[in-house]
C-alpha cells in the first residue's frame, strides 16, 4: 500500500477505536479557516464515526473581524485622496454602507494587495496620497504587518498608515470556554498560527479549562492523526495538549516574529463577531509605531456593531449552528450575493458548506456534554511531540 494512505488507514482505525470507546457524541471544535476548508475538501466529515462531530469556530479572519470594522474600512475608502489597501477576501464583505467593492465601483480607490509591504511601496510610489492598509489576520499574518510598519518607519513614510484589525487566537478560546458559549469536548489548532506563537500558547486552555488541544497540519494525513489524538484524549478524558504537526511547529514558536511582534504591537481589547469584546485579543500599534495608526491619523472612532439582517455569521463560528440552519444558506446568501462574511472568506465556514457539504447528513449539532460536567480530570498534560503518545 502507498506509505501515505496506510498512514491514513492508520490514524483513521486509531480515530474510530477511540470514538467507539465513547457512549456520547464527541465534539470537536477546529479554530482555523484552513482545516474548515481542508475537511470539507477531503471529504473528512464523511469518514467520522458518527458520534464524532467537528464544528468550526472562529477561525477565519475575515469572519471574526467585526461589522463595525467593516464599516470603518468602507468609510475610509470613500475619503477623496485616500487608497485603501487590503487583502482580498475582504473587499466583498458587506457592511452597512455596501462593500468596499461596492465603494469601489462607486470611485473609491481600493487596492487587493498581496503583500502588505506592496501597501508601503504604494505609499513610497505616491507621496501626494494617503496609503491606508487594513491589516486582518492572527498571528500568521500580524507579523507581515508589523514588517510592513518597520519599513514605512525607516523610510520615513508620513502618508502610510494602517487599520489593525489583528486578533489573536488564543484569547477567543478562553473566552469560548469561559463564557459557557460553546459546547466541545476538544480543541484542533491550527497548525500556521501555532508556527509563530509555539505549542506552548494553548496550555492555558488546557490547564484553565481540562480541555484537550491538538495541532494539526492541513493535508489528509496531518487532519485524521490530529483528530485520532483529540479524540483518544476525550475518550480517556485527558486534558493534554499535543503537537501533532512537529515538522513546523515548535514549542516556543517562532522567535524572530514574535520579536518582531513584540516591538511593533501590544495586546489590546478587540470587538469579534459573535463574541463581542474580548480582553487582551487584539493588536494595536505600540510606541513609537502610533503614529503609523490610521484610527489616531483620521480621528476615527469605531461605528457600532449593527449586523446585516438575517445573518448569523456570529453563531456560525461559534460553534451554535450549522450554515444550513440558517434560512438564507444557499437561498438570500449565496457566494455570488453574501449576507455575511462567512459565505465570502474563501476560508470561511458556510462557503465550505456550500461548495461541499449542502447534502451533509449532520445538518444539526450533535448534543454532548456542557461545559464543566465532566469528572475530575487528570492533571493536565503538557506538550507533546511525539506521535502516537497519550
């Protein structure tokens, strides 16, 4: 047999022996857009035992970026002399006062950027303009935006500035799980994010709230090893913390960007979708890189949050329902007409469904345990690398 799908054939008997040790349903809950895609693409949820359920979470970045950012991108983007730079995912999300596409084709100069330093080299090419870039993203992409103000620094740059709208993940996992919101049995983390911050950020998840956590890489193979582990934890009830993706992911993370990181941002509150305010979840430029804040440059203060009618993006990626037990899934909201970003994000949770899982047979969430009836646990696992390990 091919060593990858014995590989597969291997972790997948591991995944259905541990579930079929369990007399409950078992939910999983993935915090990347990536795995959201990467499942549903691979036909992963087809293969699960049916006692295991994995729902997606807030992992998609445009999806947790909060309306009333969307709707200061949109009115910056309409200020005459101003181009608005940012990646494309977010150009069609819709806000209050339309897209930025629709801005767009209203006169606004928007510009999809592949990289945030092609953001700062706009900036450079035309000094008689202002240069705004909407960062969006975790950790994966901050410190792109944090190089992007280290070269707008040293190029002295006074019409370049950016609107943070970074998050951080780990805060909106401990406020899953400390607000009562979600209903899960185990964490898959991502397997980009962890590459900068290091295995070792979940442990307060793990230690906080006995909740076992897995990271996990994208292909077939990295998926079913990660949730065979996440699955044997919660059968045994073994709230640890494995790193099942050790090829890229070290404990400690990578140290050049959060160096990078520490210099340029600080931690700060941040608005989510479906999650409202959360402490210490954002990023916000530091010191001497203010001056660099579009919010401060502008005199901008944040719109309220008033979501598009009908929309339940916020529920989506908290793990409470399904895309297709939304009444406009498929029908009112479309790819071509989203009501919401979770149908635009080419990472986003009802985009997946919609291209590949509208016949899904679990259209409902299993039930399960509530957050803290489980027994005592065992002492909380530190990190392990090795495959295989409990």
């Amino acid at each position: 047999m091919n060593p990858r799908l014995s590989d597969i054939a291997h972790w997948l008997e591991r995944l259905k022996a541990a579930a079929a040790a369990v007399d409950r349903p078992v939910r999983l809950m993935e915090v990347c857009g990536t795995h959201t895609m990467s499942a549903f693409r691979c036909g992963l949820h087809s293969l699960l035992p049916r006692n295991v359920l994995l729902l997606s979470g807030p992992g998609c970045p445009v999806c947790v970026t909060a309306q009333g950012e969307i709707d200061l991108m949109v009115e910056l983007a309409q200020r005459p002399g101003l181009t608005l730079c940012t990646y494309g995912d977010m150009v069609r999300v819709p806000g209050q006062r339309g897209s930025l596409e629709r801005a767009r084709g209203e006169g606004a100069d928007v510009r999809v950027v592949y990289s945030s330093l092609d953001a700062v080299a706009l900036a450079a090419a035309q000094p008689q303009r202002q240069v705004v870039f909407a960062a969006v993203g975790f950790e994966t992409t901050a410190p792109a935006t944090a190089a992007a103000l280290d070269r707008a620094r040293r190029l002295n740059l006074d019409n370049f500035s950016v609107l943070s709208s970074h998050k951080r993940i780990v805060p909106a996992m401990l406020a899953l799980l400390a607000g009562g919101r979600v209903n899960v049995d185990g964490f898959l983390c991502p397997g980009h994010v962890s590459v900068i911050i290091g295995a070792r950020a979940y442990e307060p998840v793990v230690r906080d709230h006995a909740m076992p956590c897995v990271i996990g890489g994208f292909e077939e193979a990295h998926l079913i090893a990660a949730l065979a582990r996440l699955v044997e934890l919660a059968a045994f009830e073994d709230p640890a913390l494995v790193n099942q993706y050790p090829q890229a992911v070290t404990p400690e993370g990578n140290a050049h960007a959060r160096a990078l990181l520490e210099r340029v941002f600080e931690p700060a509150e941040a608005r989510w979708r479906g999650l409202g305010v959360i402490a210490d979840s954002g990023l916000v430029l530091r010191g001497g890189y203010r001056a660099f804040d579009a919010m401060r440059r502008f005199g901008l203060s944040r719109p309220d949050d008033r979501e598009v009618p009908g929309c339940v993006c916020g529920q989506v990626i908290t793990g409470r329902v399904t895309p297709v037990q939304c009444p406009h899934f498929g029908r009112a909201c479309t790819p071509i007409s989203p009501l919401g970003p979770c149908m635009v994000s080419s990472e986003g949770t009802c985009q997946a469904w919609f291209k590949y899982g509208r016949q899904h047979r679990r259209h409902e969430p299993a039930g399960g345990r509530r957050i803290g009836t489980r027994r005592e646990p065992k002492t909380a696992g530190t990190v392990s690398g090795q495959r295989g390990q409990r």
